[in-house]
C-alpha cells in the first residue's frame, strides 16, 4: 500500500479516517475526468450520478467550472481553462464550502486526470495546505470498508448543478478567495517568449504528453492539430509518474524524482535561479497539472515556480504561427 509521502497525499485509510469524523468543514469531492474520445468514452459527471460514490461527496466538473467557451474569457474556445475568482468562488458556494474546509479530491478506478480537480482547488483560491489528494480509487475505497452511496442520484439534487444555471456572474459571491493567483497559468504569448529566449529563459517547458505525440511520430487525439513539440521542451509522459497498478497513485516520490531529473530537470543548487521554474504543457491542461503535483510533492520545485500552460496543445499545435520541432512526417 502507498505510505502518504506528504501533508497533501493521503491514503484511502487516512482518508475514511477523516470520512469518519463526520465534520462539516471536511468535504469529500470527486474529481474524475476522462479524455472524451473513442467510440464510448468514460464520463466522470455520469458516473458520479450512477454511483456509487463516496457518502456525502461532490462532483468538480472541471469543464463546468471553466470559463464558457467563446466569451470574453475564452475567446479562444479552449476546453477547462481556469476559472475566474468569481466563478470559482461561486461554485464553492454551491457546493457548501468554506475557505476554512478540508477538502479530499479521490476519484474512480482506472482515472489518471484526477490531478487537474486537485490543481484547480489548490490554485483558484483554497488554501493549498487544505486540498488532500486521495491516493487510491473509489473500488480501495470500497475494499476498505469506506462509508458509499449507492443508487441514481435524482435530477434536482443540488449536487448536479450547472454554473450556466446559477446566474452567478450578477450575484457576490460569499466564498473568499485567498488570492486571485493569476500568475499559476501561462499564456501563448508567455510560453513564446520562454521558446524565442532558447537558453537564455529562466524557465523549461516540461509536456506530459506520450513520447509519440511529443515527436509528431503519433497522431493526436484531437482532430487539427500539428503533431510535435515546443522548441527546447523536455517530455516527461505524465503516466510515467503514476503507479503501474493503479493510475489514481503515484509511484513513490523518490522515484518521481529521479525521472525527472533523467528527463532534464535539475534540482535547485544555492543561489542558482537558471531554469527555477517550470512550464508544464500536455494536451489540453488536464495531465500538465500531474506533472505540477509531481514536481512539487517529489521536492524539486515549490508551488510558486511551478505554473501550467492553460492552453496547452491544444493552442499551440492549432496555431500556424507558433513553431513546432517534429520527427513526424
């Protein structure tokens, strides 16, 4: 079983530990996500609403919880972005929690994107020392005796909201925000800059994308897109972090670490500040955020040098003026 290896990583018994309290500044959020592609793909929100799910928990829909695609905050139309502080705020709300709550984010069998629910809590304005990542997945949950909820969740459960029916761009907020923390996300023109600066930028682009899609020898799953990468980015595949056996854990921080520096990524020695933070892009902003978890929970990087890329790919492979190195032809 994996031993928790920080504050912020518990195990599924030090999780139902705390289930057990039945306090009301503990909340449980399940923070499942699938990549919507192939003929039937899983979907988080569905499941959650079949059940089972863990007794009294929440569903963080991340594309929900998002700027909407096409308004002023996502002209661009690209999925999951970070949401406003207003937004966040207001979903917080909904959900019944408060800035002095701890949170459990776990998620359901076989679910490697978990992560980005984790990430969005911690950087939109929850304290960060508050937000637990569950390391383990509803069936360890199960097997340990952890309390669940079975059955259909009804249509008018408060849990199944949707921010397009709250209104809540007219409304205040009453949830407060620690900080606005604007600067955990990096633009196109920001990421442009790092790749025009080559070896004089104080920051590496690290894509967690799969080492095919990274050389443009594997297509992506995402119709339109260039294949490649950015100039001067590492790749370190964000399922090489995970454990083999069960995706919704990581493998032992030590050995997060070392692929990280055999990947190009080297520890902070002294003073040196060359390369102190890191850029972390995948496909669509979802698997960079396991990659920010893992560089921060193996002890190479802080919180604060870590940012993700919001558009990740998706922006950058769908652009014909952004420059890409391919080994595709």
């Amino acid at each position: 079983m994996v031993m928790a290896t920080s504050k912020n990583l518990v195990t599924i018994p030090e999780a139902i530990a705390a289930h057990k309290q039945k306090s009301k500044h503990i909340k449980f959020i399940d923070g499942s996500w699938h990549m919507p592609v192939g003929d039937n793909p899983r979907n988080g929100r569905a499941e959650f609403i079949s059940g089972p799910r863990i007794s009294g928990a929440f569903y963080f829909d991340i594309d929900d919880i998002a700027p909407v695609m096409g308004s002023a905050d996502n002209p661009k139309k690209l999925p999951h972005m970070k949401p406003s502080s207003k937004l966040f705020a207001s979903a917080m709300d909904q959900m019944g929690i408060s800035p002095s709550d701890t949170l459990y984010v776990y998620a359901t069998k076989d679910c490697a994107f978990h992560h980005r629910a984790y990430w969005t809590l911690r950087s939109c304005g929850h304290d960060p020392s508050l937000v637990k990542l569950v390391q383990g997945s509803l069936n360890e949950w199960e097997e340990c005796g952890g309390e669940l909820e079975e059955g259909q969740l009804p249509e008018e459960d408060e849990r199944l909201f949707r921010m397009s029916d709250l209104n809540w761009d007219e409304k205040t907020p009453t949830y407060q925000v620690m900080s606005d923390n604007e600067d955990v996300v990096v633009d196109v023109d920001q990421v442009l800059n790092i790749v025009n600066q080559k070896d004089a930028a104080d920051a590496v682009i690290v894509d967690a994308r799969s080492a095919g899609r990274f050389v443009g020898t594997a297509p992506e799953p995402r119709p339109g897109l260039r294949g490649g990468h950015m100039p001067g980015a590492l790749n370190v595949p964000f399922t090489d972090l995970l454990d083999p056996n069960d995706k919704t854990k990581f493998r032992p921080m030590t050995e997060v670490k070392d692929i990280f520096i055999k990947a190009g990524i080297s520890p902070i020695s002294g003073d040196d500040t060359s390369c102190r933070k890191i850029v972390c892009s995948c496909g669509s902003g979802v698997t960079a955020a396991a990659l920010a978890v893992g560089l921060e929970e193996c002890g190479l990087r802080s919180k604060e040098d870590i940012t993700i890329f919001d558009g990740s790919w998706i922006e950058w492979g769908s652009s014909d003026s952004t420059p890409i190195v391919s080994d595709g032809k």
